[in-house]
C-alpha cells in the first residue's frame, strides 16, 4: 500500500533549497550524516498497571507503548490462537498537526504497519496464548502513544512495541473443572516471541536516501520506504509512502541502509 501521510509542516521554498543543500555536502539540518541515525533512549516498566510498557526517545520523538493481556474469545478462523491487536493514538500536544478525537489515518497507518511486521512473520507465538483451544485465549494489546513528533514516529513505535513484548509479563492460567480459569498472584509468563522484528525508515529527497529522517525531512522528502526486518537480516515487509518513485537501485541500498540501522536499533533493545 502506498499512502501520502496529509498535515505535514508546510516548508517554505529556501528552506527546502537549504536541506537538499545539505545533504548534497553529505550532512544535514541536525548535523549528522546520510546514512546515521540519531540517539535512543528505551526505558521499560513504565505503566504498573500494564503488562509491559517501553518510553523510547529516537532524537526528539517519542512514544509510550503499553501491553495489556485480558482473556477473551479467539477469532472464528484462529480458534487455536491467541489475539493480537494494535493501536495507536496521536496526543495533541505531540505535534501542532494532531487534534483531539477519534485516530486519524495517520494513527490508523501506523498502527498496521506495526501489526503487519509482527503478523507477517508471526512474531508472537499466539498458539501458545491458547488457555481453552477455541473457547477461551489471551488477547494482547500494543497500545501506541505518540507524545512528541519530530519525524520517524515508525521506527520509534516499532522498538517501543518490541522492547515492551519482551518485558511483558502475564499471569500463568489454570484452568479448572468446568473451564473455569484461575490465575496464579505469584506466576508469570513471558509473552512467546519467536522472533524480533524491527522496522527502519529511510527517506529519498530529490536524488538522495537518508535513514531515520527528521520532520523537516519528511516534509521535503519525494518519498518513504519502510523496511520491517528480522534478526537474520530478513525482509518482513516493506512499506512505502509519498507520490516520489525509487528506482531498482535506490530500493537495493536502502535495503542495505535499513539492515545497518535494525542492527543497531537491536542492539538498544532490553
């Protein structure tokens, strides 16, 4: 799917000349180069009152992503399988172009980029969140919230859902005569991963790729490109974004930009 995330800042004309500027001498508006990504913070444990939860800080954006586990019915094709659902929500003071209310498409797109990466490789082991085969199974909330916006929301949102997956933990299920489920107080289980995976963003301004752009980037670049890949270094999707094209070549080493910035975003991770 390709969509044009809408409300981006509007940049004047000389402001555009001076970030294509720039990246023509191989820096940019912050200083670093092409191909570098800026600095990460990942704090887990956050939320008591969540199953799991990461803040994450990628340069100036950041996000709080909350795990919730509650029991509840499979879905009618996946009776054998726990559920997975993700959300996310734009706070109004993370950026002057989010506005109270229900998500907009850019929430909305995220959150299924987000999903996708985890689905597609079936990264959480959702057989074994099963309790009751076909009755009775956990379902798992990744509840995304962006509080600041200063471009990559992706990428931020992404480590946050995996950092806080890893950390999560739910209460191990007994299930009793008559399927009555009791949950142990002193008990835990670590929601089943059998895989991480990680997306990395690179934009294409005019001729140039740049990994982990900044908001003034995004709003001047052609398009985005969107890699979601595992820890081998495997394709598990990819996303774009914008009207702008990508050659065979610009897609090759935005591959390559992308594998280098996963190996470090893992690297963070706890």
């Amino acid at each position: 799917m390709s969509t044009t995330p809408p409300n981006l800042p509007v940049v004047s004309k000389i402001k555009k000349d001076t970030i294509l500027g720039m990246i023509s001498k191989s820096t940019r508006v912050d200083g670093r180069k092409l191909s570098d990504i800026r600095s990460i913070e990942i704090k887990t444990d956050i939320i008591p009152n969540a199953n799991g939860s990461a803040h994450v800080k990628l340069g100036r954006s950041q996000v709080i992503v909350g795990v919730k586990a509650e029991i509840g019915s499979p879905y009618p094709d996946t009776p054998n399988e726990g559920v997975l659902i993700v959300n996310a929500e734009f706070v109004p003071l993370a950026s002057p172009t989010f506005e109270p209310g229900p998500p907009d498409e850019r929430a909305i797109e995220l959150a299924r980029v987000i999903d996708r990466s985890l689905r597609e490789l079936k990264a959480i082991e959702l057989d074994k969140l099963a309790i009751i085969p076909g009755k009775r199974v956990w379902t798992v909330f990744v509840d995304i919230y962006v509080i600041d916006h200063d471009g990559n929301l992706v990428d931020a949102s992404s480590l946050g859902t995996i950092a806080a997956l890893k950390t999560a933990k739910i209460p191990k299920a007994k299930v009793e005569g008559d399927d009555r489920i009791e949950l142990s107080d002193s008990e835990y289980m670590n929601i089943p991963l059998r895989s991480i995976t990680l997306t990395a963003t690179i934009a294409k301004i005019d001729e140039y790729l740049v990994a982990d752009p900044v908001l003034e980037e995004e709003a001047v670049a052609d398009t985005l490109i969107i890699f979601s890949l595992d820890s081998e270094g495997r394709i598990t999707g990819i996303q774009k974004s914008g009207n702008g094209y990508l050659s065979s070549d610009d897609v090759r080493k935005a591959l390559e930009m992308a594998k280098t910035m996963t190996k470090i975003y893992m690297s963070k991770l706890p």
